[in-house]
C-alpha cells in the first residue's frame, strides 16, 4: 500500500514501447509494464549508481536498460550471467513448481536451447529451418513452445542472420510450469 496507495489500477504507469509486444509480452501484455513501472519507482527510491539484473530474463533487462536510457535515470544497469544448476538448467523459483518426472526432463530445453544456438552460429545457415527443427524437438520431448525465436538484440527484431547482436530466447511449459532462458549466438565477422 506504500507504493501503490491509491491502487495498482489508479496508478501512473510506465511503458517501453517496441521491446515489450514481442517474446514474453506478446503472451502476457501487461507483464512489462508492471515489471517498469515497480523498477522505475524503486530506481526513484532507492538512487542507486549500480544495479544487477540476471541475463536469463533477457529480454527483460534490455526493457529496463531502455526505460532507464529514455528516462535519464542515472543508474547504470549490469546484467549478470544467468546461474545454472549442475544439469545445465536455469536457475528459477519456477523449478520447485516442478514434478520429480518435469525436473528430470527440464534440463532438456537448456541443452536444445545450447544445441540450437550453436547451429545458428555457423556462416550461411537456414535460421528457420533450425529454429522449426528445434521446436519440433522440444514439442517431442513433452514441452509445449511458447516461443523459440533468434533476435536482435538492440530492439528485439528478428534475425535470420548472425550478423550483429543476436539472441536465442526460449519459453516453454512442462506441464504447468512456464521455463524461459536464452543463449547469446557470437558475432559473425
């Protein structure tokens, strides 16, 4: 109630046009906008020089990094490398939401994920192809494919290069649970 006395829905909010429709916003739209306008009033609150968010919600962090540019907000945002468990999957909350059988099967779309990446990597490759390949394969180990896309990632287009920036981003059910992750592609010359 400090933060929102007046209410969630009678509250000014924040938007990061163009990064926040694709990915994780296209599945859940008003995702982002809570997601900035809570870290903008912290960023007020709090002034920080630093502050850390984990590369595993990428897209995430490359809202806030704009939101922070477009509203000189004097904080320079670090991403941190995404923690992994020892069988490769990113570390999240969401895991203890897990079966024992889902658990055993998660670390499966780390690994496709990895797999895919470093297929993209390579000069002169079918980006589509790879990337339907690979969520065929997801869809035959029991996840269900939210999305499993290759963009760029200076505003979020797709690619179907490797010639600049660009990411594998991934989101995926088993069973209940919602897993997302990503994996930076390396620059071609």
């Amino acid at each position: 109630s400090d933060i929102y006395p007046d209410g969630i829905d009678q509250h000014t909010a924040v938007d990061v046009p163009g990064l926040t429709d694709v990915l994780c916003g296209a599945s859940r739209p008003e995702h982002f906008r809570g997601v900035t306008t809570v870290v903008t009033k912290l960023l007020g609150l709090v002034r920080p020089h630093l502050a850390f968010f984990g590369a595993k919600d990428l897209q995430q962090v490359l809202v806030i990094q704009k939101m922070v540019r477009d509203l000189c907000i004097n904080t320079e945002i670090i991403t941190v490398p995404t923690m992994r468990e020892a069988d490769g999957l990113a570390m999240s909350s969401r895991n203890t939401y897990l079966s024992d059988e889902e658990r055993a099967a998660a670390p499966t779309f780390s690994a496709m994920l990895e797999a895919c990446a470093t297929a993209l990597s390579a000069p002169s490759v079918d980006f589509d192809r790879i990337l339907k390949d690979a969520r065929k394969a997801l869809i035959n180990a029991g996840f269900s494919v939210d999305y499993l896309e290759a963009r760029h990632t200076h505003d979020l287009s797709p690619a179907s290069s490797n010639s600049d920036e660009v990411a594998l981003f991934g989101a995926v059910r088993l069973g209940a649970t919602r897993l997302i992750d990503n994996r930076m592609l390396p620059a071609q010359p």
